[in-house]
C-alpha cells in the first residue's frame, strides 16, 4: 500500500514539474515574442525616420543659394572681380548665383567639357563653373549677339584648350567672357581684349585646380 501512494506521490511530483517546464516555456515564449515585436516596431520607427529624413534632405536639394556674397569691382582694364572668396562646393542641387553667367561658387561634381568644346543649346551653370574651377574661360552669348562674331568665337574657342562657348539668354550684355572670379563684356569677336581676356585667364593665376582634367567631364 505503502509502495502504491509512493508511485503516485511520485507521478504527481513528476506532472507538477512538467506543468512547471511548460509554464517557463511558455513564458520564454511570450518574452521572445514581445522581444521580437519589439525589434520589428523599432525598426520600422528608425526606417520610418531615415526616410523621412531623406526625403527632406531630396526636397530641400532641389534649390539652393549660392554663399558667394560680393560685389563686382572693375578694373581699369575693364574686367570686373568679384570681391569675395568664392565656394567650391560639389552639390547636387541646382544653385541660384548671384551673377549671370556664374563666375563661381557651389558647382555640380561634373564639369562640363572645356576642351575648346562648343555648344549650341545652353549648358547648366553649375557645370560650367566647375570648368571655370579647372582654369576655363567661358565664352557666352545671346540673342543679341550677331551671327557672325558667334561663328567667328566658336573658331577661335575650337582652336584654345581650357575654352567653352555656350549661348546665355539671360545674360546682360551680347558677348561675355568668363573666368572664376573674373568677367567682361568685350564688343565683337574682333574685341583685342578677347585675345587679353584668353592669354590672362585661360589657365591663369585665378585657377583654384590648375592643370584638372577639362575633358572625360559632361558634354
């Protein structure tokens, strides 16, 4: 008799630690789920923010101002120098310059090719100022300006390396000539200070990158 409550002592102890080792497990289970759940909500708040995040930070590339604050100031010889240091920032953005064509300042990471290259159709800004950047001189002109100093500049820029011509509707005046930091107006093709614009800038001492590459760019 004694032997018979023993056994059944026994099996009673042996279901209560069974019952026991469910309950733990079933406890560990509702801890690894919460955890998990947990993890997954943590997660998508973080993703949720990084995307918010990024599309702000796209939004907000759309436009920019250029930090180029200055003023022109021109010289004897008639070329104007704008009287700050210019930014050399590569954004993405598109930027508002505060001269027309821009003569530096934030610029695209690609430069426009400069290799004595000659477009028909207007280029972005933020290209041509990092050709400026790599020592080019920019030749540009509008609507105003007269077919033929138009073809007789595009023979003269194919021939110079470290040039690039393009039309600017925007522009002030017909006929400009750029270079970072430095700008002027000259009269015609015929303009002896198109020939002294070219020797003093074309790779002169206003070049923030000399010798940087003006072809392999944007074309």
């Amino acid at each position: 008799m004694a032997a018979k409550t023993n056994s059944s002592g026994d099996r009673k102890a042996r279901i209560e630690a069974m019952r026991r080792a469910e309950r733990s497990h079933e406890r560990r289970t509702r801890i690894l789920t919460i955890g998990a759940s947990v993890l997954i909500v943590t997660g998508l708040v973080v993703g949720g923010t990084v995307l918010i995040r990024s599309q702000s930070d796209d939004s907000s590339s759309t436009a920019s101002d250029s930090k180029a604050t200055g003023k022109w100031k021109t010289g004897s010889d008639g070329v104007k120098t704008w009287s700050t240091k210019l930014t050399q920032n590569h954004v993405t953005k598109t930027v508002k310059y505060p001269m027309e064509p821009p003569v530096g300042g934030d610029h695209n990471p690609v430069w426009q090719n400069c290799n004595g290259d000659v477009y028909d159709k207007a280029i972005k800004n933020e290209n041509a100022v990092h050709s400026l950047e790599h020592g080019a001189v920019w030749v540009s002109y509008n609507g105003k300006a007269s077919e033929a100093d138009v073809k007789a500049l595009a023979e003269k820029v194919k021939k110079t390396p470290y040039t690039l011509m393009s039309p600017v509707e925007d522009q002030k005046d017909p006929i400009m000539l750029s270079a970072w930091g430095h700008q002027r107006t000259v009269t015609s093709a015929k303009d002896p200070n198109v020939d002294k614009f070219f020797e003093a800038y074309v790779q002169g001492e206003q070049t923030p990158e000399p010798g940087a590459a003006c072809t392999n760019g944007l074309s």
